[in-house]
C-alpha cells in the first residue's frame, strides 16, 4: 500500500493569510502574521461569530494575496475543530463556493492542502483555496470548562489557540510548491487522557514520519526543516524517541508549531494546539521563510487528535492522524529538478 | 492481544516522561487562600452581629453564606475568580466561593444559547454531581437517624 503520492506538476501556494488572536499575536511567531485582533470576540457577538469572522478574513486575505477575486476561485476546502464543522460551512455559504467540508481535528491544514493538491495537479481546477482555524474560546466550551471557571491546567495541557489560516492553490503563479503528501493512518496507543493530546497523537506523527521516509528512501538531513503541527513540548519529545527506536534521528532541524508557538512567560504548560496552530504558522512563517529562499525544502506534518467527547466520556482511547505534505521554494532554475522515485515500501 | 501489550508499554512510558507539579508550593498557596476566604467568612459574620445585635448566630451564618455566594459571583462575573482560582487550586475550589464559581461560570458562558436551553440547563453541568450527592447523602443520613431513633 503506497501511501506517499508524488505531485508532477508542482502546484503552487500562490497566496497566504494568517490571522491571530491578541495572545498568539504576542508569540513567537508575531511578527509574520498578517493580522493580529485586538480582542477575542472581534467585534461580534459571540466567538463562535468571531471564529467565522477570522475565517472569512482569512480566505479573502489569501485569495487577494494571490491577486484573484473569488469569482476565481472554483473550489474551497476546509475544515475546524467546532460540532458539524459550522465555521467552515458557513464561511463557505457567505462566499457561495462550491465547498468540501473536512475533517482531520488539527492535521485539517495538510489534508486541505494535499487534497487540493491533488485536484490542481491532475489538472480539474484552476484555483482553489483551502483553510482552517480555530477559536480558543469556542474550543474550550465545547471542549472543556467555561472560561471563568476557576479551575487550574494540568502540566501536559496545551492552550487552543485563537488563529486562522487560508491558502489559494494553482499552477500559475509565484510560491512555494507541494512537491509530495503522505497519507496517514488513524493510529491509537490506548491514550485516554483527553489533557494529554500530545502523548496521543505522536504515535500517528512518527508512522506518518516514517512511512514517508520508507516510501521515498529520504532522510531527514534532506529537509531543511522538519516541523509537526501541534504535538506540544512532551509530544515533540516522545516523537523524538519514537522515530529513534524505528530508527530515524531527528536533528536540530526538527520543531513542532505548537512547542515554539507561544514564549515560556505565556504559560500555556505545554505549548499551543487546534487546527490554527499548523495554519497560522504554515501561512506566514513557513511561506514567508519559503517565499525569501531561506529555506528550500520542508516536511510539513499537522497532526490532529480525533476526540469526542461523547467517546472521551465513555473511556475510550485517543485516535491520532497525521498527514505529510513537502513543500519547496520555487525556484525558476531548477524547474528541471530531478524527479524522485518513489520506492516499494520496506516491509517492517 | 499484542496491540494491548504495546498500548500498555506505551503507557507506562508516558507516564514516566509527564513533567511532575511541584507539590509544595501548590499545596502552600491553596492553604492560605483557602484560609484567607475563611477568615474573611469569620470576618463578615462577625460583622452582621455587630450591625444586627439581636439576630440570631443560625440567621448571621445562613447570611454570611449568602455574601461570600454573592461575591464569588460577582468575582466570577468581571473575571476575576478564574484568576484566582488558577493561582490558589483547591483553595477556592473547596469553600461555598468554589461551588457558585461553578455555578455562575456556565450561567455566564451559556447565556448566548438562550436563557432556558443556555443559562438555565447549563448552569448546573459541574455543580450538578455536587447537589445530587449532596442531596442523596442527606437522605440516607436521615433515614439512619430516623431508624436509630426508633431503637
């Protein structure tokens, strides 16, 4: 089974929108955003308006990056961490786009991209636009405990993070390339503890790691930068040790979104997580970084717990899914580049 | 049977690499926090005697719960509970301030789904447990007392 796909014709991440909250925006990575909200609610309602709100400004962002207008667009995917998707959906209603709605908890940035990717590359769009975010406030109600509950975090808690992220695909124009995704499977190690999201979803990051290392007979000194989406500071750590006892040694090279997100004086225990985590930073810093040729070639690996509450509630495990997408700068010289043959997988 | 074995190992592996609180200093500052609501309850009753000479100590008590409920509330309702009780723990989780925190923040946070169907069904979802074994405990204790009594 070849889970790794290879795309020929190198669509490109032609524009990119991030949008963040006051606290995110006072982060590690504040200065790439392209907004920062002054407070949380954004001047609705409720935050779960104010989630929509973020959503919207991250798509129109992206599309007039890319110096489309949404007539342009002909497909949008997306997803988010809320019941029934409704922030998406409904994004996806105001700009009456033909939509596909998913669902992968946090790793909804690589599965929006590498789907998309897919249809770009075999040629049946021209652009498309795929986005995802999430609202710390929303998150936590559904989640967890009302806000003003005066209750204390675990240390192996991670704080949902108020952030957004939209990105417009197609073949012409200047940006980053998706050269390759891998597909992950749903893995589950029987963690039950619904604080403890990083422990979870670090089995499914290392499969997905090693499966595409297996299947394109790379290593991880071929990437200039290998970052995970929101495993948190003991998910990074267990991942490390997970990939050496298959035999893969991560380098300095090695981060994860959720780790580096906010400043150790912000005390969120473990870092930062929600699907915006891997969104916010793909779209500003990743691309950014990509865009300037600082970096050439990077492994992007969102990784996302499927929870319930209803299944937490229950005594059931953790599922974890992780999905990699390769992303290089592009460069106008090497169009010609090598392509890489993707060989049989290695049987365990 | 050997997914089970290896969950389990991982498990045990987890556990191990779990950054540990430090138990001291939580155990320190819940102690004087939850201390100082409790004097400021002595406070405040004795205070009721002072201004209500001749009411008697079982209304001054009813009347210094109903206080400390109302500025727990009131605290919870400008935000400043959760500050509180993120810094003290089980300090201000334990006293009457802790049971309407728990009560007023989902009042709060639901209001936007309507008053019935928000405020009103939410507003007991983690003071629920509280009130029903509270409620169950004194029946059996009556029940006890009211047959030991017969004997």
């Amino acid at each position: 089974m070849q889970q790794t796909i290879e795309f020929r014709n190198r669509p490109k991440i032609i524009g990119s929108y991030s949008i963040v909250g006051p606290k995110e925006g006072a982060g590690t990575f504040g200065e790439y955003f392209d907004y920062v909200m002054k407070n949380d609610l954004f001047g609705e309602e409720t935050y779960e308006k104010a989630e929509r709100k973020m959503f919207e400004q991250a798509v129109t962002g992206a599309i007039s990056k890319a110096g489309l207008t949404t007539a342009k667009i002909n497909l949008m995917l997306a997803g988010d961490l809320l019941n029934q998707i409704i922030s998406s959906s409904f994004t996806a209603r105001d700009f009456s786009l033909p939509y596909l709605g998913m669902f992968g908890a946090c790793s909804t940035m690589a599965e929006t991209l590498a789907i998309g990717s897919v249809l770009i590359n075999g040629g049946h769009f021209d652009n498309l636009v795929c986005a995802t975010g999430s609202h710390f406030s929303t998150a936590e109600r559904q989640f967890r405990f009302p806000l003003e509950l005066g209750n204390q975090r675990v240390p192996t808690s991670q704080w949902t993070v108020t952030a957004a992220g939209a990105s417009v695909l197609s073949l012409e124009g200047k940006g980053p390339q998706i050269t390759m995704a891998t597909f992950g499977k749903v893995v589950d190690f029987g963690i039950i503890d619904v604080n403890n999201m990083g422990a979870a979803m670090a089995p499914s990051a290392a499969e997905t790691i090693f499966t595409h290392f297996n299947e394109t007979g790379r290593k991880p000194t071929d990437y200039d930068l290998i970052v995970t989406g929101d495993l948190g500071k003991l998910g990074a750590e267990i991942l490390v040790d997970l990939l050496e006892d298959k035999g893969i040694k991560l380098g300095p090279n090695y981060s994860d979104c959720g780790h580096s997100y906010f400043t150790r004086k912000q005390d969120t225990m473990c870092g930062a997580s929600g699907c915006g985590v891997s969104a916010s930073v793909l779209n500003s810093y990743i691309v950014k970084k990509l865009n300037k040729g600082e970096i050439k070639r990077v492994l992007f690996i969102p990784t996302g717990a499927l929870m319930s509450t209803t299944a937490s509630q229950q005594g059931e495990s953790i599922p974890g899914v992780s999905h990699a997408i390769v992303l290089e700068a592009d460069e106008k010289k090497s169009t010609k580049a090598k392509t890489i043959k993707i060989s049989p997988p290695k049987k365990e | 049977m050997k997914q089970e074995k290896r969950n389990q190992a991982y498990n045990q592996y987890v556990e191990a690499r779990i950054p540990k609180t430090k138990p001291w200093p939580s155990l320190f500052n819940s102690f004087w926090v939850g201390g100082l609501i409790c004097v400021l309850g002595q406070g405040i009753d004795e205070l009721i005697l002072y201004i209500f000479p001749y009411m008697s100590q079982q209304s001054a008590w009813t009347w210094t719960l109903i206080v400390l409920i109302f500025l727990a509330s009131f605290l919870t309702g400008i935000g400043v509970y959760d500050k509180i009780g993120k810094f003290a723990g089980g300090g201000s989780i334990v006293p009457i301030t802790g049971f309407s925190n728990s009560i007023a923040s989902p009042a709060i946070e639901f209001k936007h789904e309507g008053i019935i169907y928000g405020t009103c069904v939410k507003m007991f979802s983690i003071a629920g447990p509280v009130i029903v074994v509270g409620v169950v405990a004194s029946i059996v204790v009556g029940l006890v007392y009211y047959f030991v009594g017969l004997i």
